[in-house]
DNA sequence: ATTATCTATAGATCTATAGATAATGC
DNA sequence: ATTATCTATAGATCTATAGATAATGC
C-alpha cells in the first residue's frame, strides 16, 4: 500500500487543505484527526507519518490558509489597481453569501478567537499571515503618510473581521444581511 | 446533601455564572461539565438536575454574560452621558490590558465563531443579547438620521469586536498594543 | 532496505444516566 | 414524601502508538 515520495507528498498538502477547511467549517475540536485523514481519502493510523501531533496539522493548516488568502489579496489588489480596497472587501464579504460557507473564508474570521487559545507554533504562523494581509492593505488605502496608511488599514482590517464574525454569529438572515452591507459601506470606502 | 430550594437555586446561579467564565476563556470544548461543577463546588452528576444538557448550559451561560454587558453599556452610558461612545469602547478594549483575561470580557469577543457553528436556542439567545447592545451603542453615536446613527452602531460594534479578536489572537504583544490603540481612536470618537 | 500506509488498540476524556443518600418542606 | 445532590459507571469519541504490510528507490 506504499505511494511514491511525490504521491505521499501530494498526500500532505492535501490532508493539510481538506484540514484546513473543516477546521474552519467546524472548530479546531469539531473534527478529528481519523476523520480529515477519511476526507483525504486515507487512514487514521497514517497521519502520524506526515504529522507529529493534532496541534502540528492546526499550525500547518493555518499557514497554508492564511497564504491562500494572502494570494487573493495580492491578485485582487492587481487586477483593480484603482479599487483595490473595494475588490478586497467585496470579495471578503461575498464569500458567505455565495454559498461556500465558512470553509472557503477566512481564517481570522472562521478561527481567531480559538487561535488565540492556543500557544506556540499555532499562534506564530497566524500573526505572520495577518501581518502579511494587513501590508496588503496599507498599500490599498490612501493616506497623508505611511503611518496614516497604516493606521486606516488596521482599522479596516478588524472592522471586516468584526463583520463577518458577528453577522455568521447573528440568528436573523436580515439582520445578518444588514451587518455585511454596513461593512461593505463603511469597511470598503477609502474614506477622508 | 440535599441543600434548601434558595440554595439550588443560587447554586444553579453560580454553574451559569462559572461556566461563562470558562467558556469564555478556554472555548465551549475546552471546559467539560465536571470541571465546571468542581469550580462551583458541586459534583458532576448534581449537572442533570439543573440543565438537560451541556448545550443548555452553553445557551444559559450565553444570554447570562450578554445581559451582563448590557447593564454594564447601559451603566457607562448613564455614567457618561456625553460621552458615552468613548467609556464604552474604553471599557470594553482595556479589558484585558487590566489582567482580568477574557472570562471577564466579551462574549460576542471570545465565542461568536464557535456559536455561529452551534444551532438553536445558543444563536438565538445571543442575537438577543447582540441586538440589545447595539441599541444602546445608537443612542451613543450621533447621526442626521436613526438610519445613519444604527449604519454607525453597526460599524462600530463590528470594528470594537474586531479589534479585540485580532489583537488576542496575534502573538507580538506590541502588534496587539498597535491594533487595540487604532481601535480606540478610530472606533471610540464619533467622528463626521 | 527503506518507508508510506494500514489495521488494531491502548489510554484518556467527556456527556449522560442510574440508583443511592440525606436534608428540606408540606 | 419530595428532591437536590452524590457516587459510580456506561457508552461514545478522540489522540496517539505499535506492529504489520507492500510498494518504492537505491
């Protein structure tokens, strides 16, 4: 039952996608390792060939989704040079509504506040990511001087996440919707 | 062992109490039943006789530690009638700074992810809860119309438990002081 | 020979229940 | 007599490991 070293790597990124996904989809602990490892198409017992624990899949996961949207961003932001910040938010408010659920979203919005439960490795690779994002988005606001620039994208950065937590969190599909359309609004106007 | 019908009551009163606490500061999974008892003093199979479930609990818990912000916006409005906006988004961003962790904190803050995955009576009571807080977030912000005051609650509410997610998830303690400090300033005045 | 994966299971943990106990409240 | 709480445990689930298997890659 032994694949080639390309197949078995192959293997890993994808126990690390589906992962990823569920993860945002159900929790840290609404999934467990036998099941992504049955999404994956493979056996509970292999996991501990790629990974050493739970908690190393957590931190590997996060990278990989915070890259991915990384990536968007960064393609986002080139395809409308002129509204970069509009094609940001849009993109990141639509998400929900296009039916693909939280599993496709973002990590900040999907896992935050259980990242910030956990310690180490877990942690470190999500500040990167977010960092990362928020670079994107002081190149994508104006402002009198950098630290302005800076200060705006901050600012906008945990109003979306803000957003999107409390409008999945919220009960009303009304009120949700009203939630996401403010964001949209006040979040993707490049405003003063 | 059995205790007087005012003392289930109360004792009834501190498991909410408690468990709120918890759930707040380790996660809905991360606290069980029993050790939630243990920290009230009772055993673990006295549960049952107070809550159907542990998802009864997490429902009581929920609408418990919203109503409890609620009385406190409520009393830091009145405190400050002109400025209510800044003691509200002062109180509820030096939370953590002032050691008490996030069992204090918000409940919209440190779970809204986690009950966006669970259904019912969790959802519901905490729509409530978030409904009650913004209006009182629309009589602290000023606006040509109620329209244009709640389009600023919104914004501002989702801005406030962005911010405090974004800055207890990341790692780098002064990267959380620069998220918590642009917090303040953009979300807590109320600008235009 | 090495190693990626599989089967099977140990050990821990967690929710919920069953039945016993003892103090309250009619 | 009722009932709030306790002790003990069933049943399910989950992480991690041990040992076997079979195809790859030197």
């Amino acid at each position: 039952m032994r694949v080639s070293r390309d197949q078995a790597a192959q293997n890993r990124a994808r126990i690390i996608e589906i992962a990823g996904q569920q993860f945002r989809e159900k929790g840290f602990d609404g999934i467990g390792v036998a099941d992504v490892m049955k999404s994956a198409g493979l056996t509970h017992g292999g996991f501990y060939g790629h990974f050493n624990s739970k908690d190393d899949l957590i931190a590997e996961a996060c990278a990989a989704a915070m890259a991915l949207s990384v990536r968007r961003w960064t393609s986002l932001s080139e395809a409308s040079p002129d509204d970069a910040l509009g094609a940001i938010t849009q993109s990141y408010l639509a998400g929900d509504a296009h039916g693909e659920g939280q599993m496709s979203g973002c990590m900040m919005a999907a896992l935050a506040p259980d990242i910030a439960r956990r310690g180490g490795p877990v942690r470190s690779r999500f500040t990167e990511g977010t960092k990362a994002l928020l670079d994107i988005l002081v190149n994508a606001v104006t402002g009198r001087s950098k630290a302005r620039q800076r200060e705006k994208a901050i600012a906008i950065m945990a109003g979306l996440v803000g957003t999107v937590v409390l409008a999945r969190a919220v009960d009303d599909p009304d009120f949700a919707r009203e939630i996401k359309r403010v964001g949209a609004e006040v979040f993707g106007r490049d405003a003063e």
